[in-house]
C-alpha cells in the first residue's frame, strides 16, 4: 500500500489548534495553513483550508466546508445545517481491485470529476463487505471507469460484474439549510452570516447561543433538557407530561442535536426570547 499519509505539527494557539484531514488529494497549497482562523468571520468566496479541517479551541469544535445553497442561502449565526452531499448505488459495478490493493476501479455509467467523492464514502457488497473512506478518485475513461483510491485494504480480490458499490460525497463540501422534505442529516451550527458557494466554518460541539429557536415557548417546561434541529431552527424536546407537540412528527422527525447548557433555574432550562444556549453534541 502506497504512502499517502502527510504529517503536520499541532501548533497551540492559546489552547487551540488546527487539524487537518488525511486524504491525499490535498497537496501542496491545498493543504491550508495552520494559524488560528476567524470562526466568526462572514463566509469568504476563496478556499482557506481543506474542507473538513478541524479547530479545536478548548471545549469547542469548528469544521470547515463549503456552504453550497442556493435556497434560503443567506443564513446568519445560530442556524443548523445539514448536508447536501447524495449517494450513488452502483450494482454489478465491479471492474478491478486486487486483494492487498488500496485502490478499486468501478463502472461509473456516468460523468464524474476529479476528486468529487475526496473525503466520501464507498461501501462495499460482495467479495469484500466493508466500507471504506474515499482518500481520492479520478476523472472517468472513455469507457465511464472510475478508479478510487481508499483509506485502508482489500480483503478478497473485487468479483467483477458481480459485487454492489454505495458511494456517498464528503458531507462537509455541500452545507445546506433545510432541505424541505428530506432525510439529510444535520451536522452543524452557522457562527458567521453563510452565502451560497461560500467558504465557512460550522460549530459541532460545545456552547453555542442559537438564535433560531422554532417555537419561543418551547424550553419553559421543567425536564425539557434536549434538544432538536428543526426546519433547520432549534427546538427543545417535548415536555414529559402532555403536550401538543409530543407524540406528533415534529420530533419523531427531528434530529437531536444536544441539550440545554444553562438555565435561570431547573424549571425553565432557557429563555428562548432571545436564544437557546445549547451545547452542541454534533461531533467532537
């Protein structure tokens, strides 16, 4: 298995640092910087840093990617938003990958880019049952081939014609907000105003004031400590006892984010008036 690996220092800033991701098809310039960047900064139109980077400053966690809406894409701090990366089943879609090998080739049927699945997902149904995480890939052949290369091996050599291939894009490199009627998960919170096919970074753990609390009253009745994305707004879990939401598909629908971080006493864990502090649990 070929190196593919690159190292860089943890350089502290204040009991912060940058990290960056793995895949190879980052080099050179591409790879960033690691300076202590602008969180709060409005989305910028050129490239800072690899999509997916990780900032880690104490109890908080930032990651950077592209913010790729063009529906209700002016979005300023304390929104969720989810992703806008698809998936591909490919069936009988085999060409080559020997046992041992880091790399597969698979019939595409289709255009596809360089590197478009580059932090993605490949997951395998046949010879080898595994999934794997997409380091790079390359621009189809005349015959619509796609060779990808992946984080780890092979166990069996790739049944060709026969075994089934999910590929899925890097969930960081199409940010959205709310995609009416969809099932596409949420994976962070705006700290800065985000434009369409703009650069940002999202929080995904840690204190976070959300300011876009869905129902003003939810959060005022005692044991309602969780918390949910909602339309891409924020709201509390359903009070224990009857409510006129619990029990509907507000939040049976909805993805928990975390929960309440303060409150002026156990009984109202927030005055959502102004915004909901919440402790983000999306990724550490």
């Amino acid at each position: 298995m070929a190196t593919r690996y690159f190292t860089h220092k943890l350089v502290n800033h204040d009991g912060a640092h940058i990290e960056l991701p793995p895949w190879s098809a980052l080099t050179g310039a591409d790879k960033g910087h690691l300076s202590r960047p602008d969180v709060y900064a409005a989305s910028h139109a050129t490239q800072m840093y690899p999509i997916e980077t990780v900032f880690r400053d104490g109890g908080r966690t930032f990651v950077y990617g592209k913010y790729a809406s063009t529906v209700n894409s002016a979005r300023t701090a304390g929104y969720n938003v989810c992703t806008g990366a698809t998936f591909k089943d490919l069936a009988n879609a085999g060409i080559s990958g020997a046992a041992g090998a880091n790399t597969v080739v698979i019939n595409y049927g289709a255009a596809c880019a360089v590197n478009k699945y580059a932090g993605g997902y490949l997951g395998m149904k046949g010879a080898n049952y595994r999934s794997f995480r997409i380091i790079s890939n390359t621009v189809q052949d005349a015959s619509n081939y796609v060779t990808f290369t992946l984080d780890g091996t092979l166990i069996n050599a790739i049944t060709t014609a026969s075994d089934d291939f999910v590929l899925m894009e890097n969930p960081y490199a199409d940010m959205r907000w709310y995609i009416t009627i969809d099932s596409r998960p949420y994976i962070g919170a705006t700290v800065s105003t985000m434009v369409a096919s703009y650069y940002a970074w999202i929080q995904t753990w840690g204190v976070h004031m959300m300011m876009s609390a869905y129902n003003t009253w939810e959060g005022a009745a005692g044991n309602q400590a969780g918390v949910v994305a909602h339309h891409g707004s924020t709201q509390g879990f359903p009070d224990p006892t009857s409510s006129v939401i619990g029990g509907t598909s507000v939040y049976g629908a909805s993805q928990p984010i975390g929960m309440f971080a303060a409150g002026s006493d156990p009984a109202s864990p927030a005055d959502v008036s102004i915004a909901y502090p919440i402790y983000l649990m999306y990724r550490p």
